[in-house]
C-alpha cells in the first residue's frame, strides 16, 4: 500500500508547536512522546487517508493514540493536507472555523 504525501499547512504547524512547548515545559520527554504520537497517526492518514471518519464536509479527523488531540485533514490533489492539529476539549466552533 502506498504512502501519501502529508502536507502540514503553517497553522497546524503553529498548532504543534504551541502543544509542544506546553508539554515541554513540563517534562521535555512528554513533548518527545508527543511528536511521536503523532508520527505514528500521521503515518495510519499517509497509509489509509479513507480509514477515518468525516468530520465535516470533505474533513476528516483522527485522534492521537494517547494525547488528546485530533488531527484533521483533507484529501486534496493525491495528498493528506493537515489543517489543524487541535486538542479535543477545544471549542467546536473554532475547530469548524479553523478547517472550513
């Protein structure tokens, strides 16, 4: 099975930063944890864009294994382009704001 290319749009970069720091300033290793969590989910949307669920419209979203964060994306072009990296208890309204 062939791997998509992921393209992470500046915003979501923004949004993994901002989650990164936070975790780093507690412990520089759950901050680690955290970008590998990630790795492995971005890697699951490379691998079966498909397999996960419609968020809204032509978004769809997965949730990191053990940090609460969801990762959404879009199909666009033959690639897997994340526009948001947002933590679960954010507001609904802003997350469709944010991938609409």
């Amino acid at each position: 099975m062939s791997k998509r290319k992921i393209v992470f749009r500046k915003v979501a970069q923004q949004d993994l930063a901002e989650a990164y720091d936070w975790y780093h300033s507690i412990d520089p290793g759950l901050a680690e944890r955290l970008l590998l969590d990630l790795r492995i989910a971005a890697d699951k949307v490379a691998t079966r864009p498909l397999s996960c669920p419609v968020y809204l419209g032509s978004v769809r979203r997965t949730r990191l294994k053990t940090f609460p964060y969801y990762i959404y994306y879009r199909l666009e072009r033959g690639s897997v382009v994340v526009h948001a990296i947002l933590h679960t208890r954010r507001s609904s309204t802003l997350t469709r704001n944010r991938v609409q």
